[in-house]
C-alpha cells in the first residue's frame, strides 16, 4: 500500500525545466530603438545594408521586431546581434537563409552556440574589414603556412586573385590550404586552373539567376538579388561536390 506521502511525491512532478533563452543570451530584449537606429549600428559593418533587407529578413523569420500600436517597428539589442549574425553568414560564408535559419534555431534551442565574432573596424571608404581579413601575400603565405612563393605561383597560375588594393580576401587562405594539401598528391598549381575556370563558370549562371533581380531599381530587389546568389551559389557548390564524389567512387575499394 502506498503511502499518502508517497502519493504526493509521485504526483508531484517536480520544477518544469526552464526554457532556453533565445539566441543571443545575456542581452537586452527591450525594444528601444527604430529600424534607423538598427541601420547606423549595422552600417558600420555591413555598409550595404538597406531597410528592404532589414524587412526582407523579417519575412523570413529570422528576426522578430516588436510593433508598436501605430505599426512602427522597434529592435532590441539581441535583435540587432541576430541580424548581424545572419549579415556575417551570408557574407562570409555564402550560407543559404534556410541554414542559417535552421543554426538560428540549434542556437535558440542551446544544441549549438556561437563564438564571439571576430572586431570589425571601418575603412575610410565605409566599407568594414576584419583585422586580418584582407591579407598581404606575405600575411597569406604565414597564415596558411606555407612558404610565399607557393602563394605566387597559385597568382601567377590565375587560381588566386586580388583585390584592385592588391591583398587577398578571407577566401583567399582557404584555397592556399586546400592546394597546399592537393600539392603533396603532385597536383600543382597548373593543374588547379581549372578549378578557377569551373567556379568562374559557376558564378556566370548564378549572375544570370540573378540578373532580372539587380536589374531592377528597389532597394528590395537588390536585397533579394543577393540573398538569391548566396543561396545558388551555395547549391552550385553542393552540386560540384556531389559530382567530384560520384566521379571518384569507382576508384575506391
């Protein structure tokens, strides 16, 4: 026979667990600033940053302002660093809105979480950088670790190039890694042009995807324009590995 306390410790189920807090945690949610307010912040960084985008995020789910009774929208600082991570991966890594929505989502259900960024500061031209980001040949050479005339040869060969201030942006040392490795097979920098030609094919149809998009005047145009090249771009990329996976399985035990 059970007793009467018993019962009530097996009734009792105990605290409900505490839900996650919302990717980012430890900052204000208190909608306090307008959707200019989020620009100047924002510009800094991202200089090409419009309303339409802003809007355009908020319609695909990936932030959340609160309106107020007239309608206007109000941020809140973890608002803003949501966009801000969602800017950050569409810049830097090329990645699809629906992944980086479903990372938004591990984040807010604490199944993954996010370093902090790295500082950015703001050329005199507006356009932001990363300390390290645009390298020097000899930078790159020291951050991929190999030596300086591996990174001229890749130059020469076409497989890197620079931009018109003649450094090396942040994909610049995945590639010198990448052929780093593909060298101690014996494949050198001569054979690598024709990745340079396969991904500047690549980017000739995302161009044409995009075309009708940029061709237009609004400001949400362009925004859609660049949401959709990142996310054909990235396709193009999964395609390209799945064909190089298929190619080479019948050379595998």
């Amino acid at each position: 026979m059970v007793s009467a306390r018993a019962q009530r410790v097996q009734a009792d189920p105990g605290p409900a667990p505490v839900p996650h807090e919302p990717w980012p945690r430890g900052i204000s949610r208190r909608p306090s600033m307008r959707i200019s307010d989020v620009l100047a912040s924002l510009r800094i960084e991202f200089p090409a940053v419009t309303t339409s985008k802003l809007r355009f995020l908020e319609e695909q789910g990936l932030v959340e302002p609160v309106r107020t009774a007239a309608g206007y929208r109000q941020y809140s600082p973890a608002d803003i660093e949501r966009l801000r991570f969602v800017l950050r991966q569409q810049r830097d890594r090329y990645m699809p809105l629906k992944v980086i929505g479903d990372r938004l989502a591990a984040l807010d259900a604490g199944e993954e979480d996010e370093p902090a960024p790295r500082a950015r500061l703001a050329t005199r031209d507006g356009v932001a950088e990363a300390p390290g980001t645009h390298l020097t040949l000899e930078a790159l050479a020291g951050e991929a670790g190999v030596e300086v005339e591996f990174v001229r040869d890749l130059l020469a060969a076409g497989v890197l190039r620079t931009h018109k201030s003649g450094a090396f942006d942040l994909w610049a040392r995945e590639i010198v890694v990448a052929a780093a490795a593909l060298a101690e097979h014996g494949i050198d920098a001569r054979h690598l042009r024709q990745f340079r030609t396969s991904a500047d094919r690549q980017a000739d149809l995302v161009e044409q995807v995009v075309a009708p998009w940029r061709g237009q005047r609004s400001a949400s145009s362009r925004a859609r324009a660049g949401t959709l090249a990142a996310e054909v771009g990235e396709l193009c990329t999964q395609m390209h590995t799945a064909l190089v996976r298929a190619a080479v399985a019948d050379l595998t035990p």
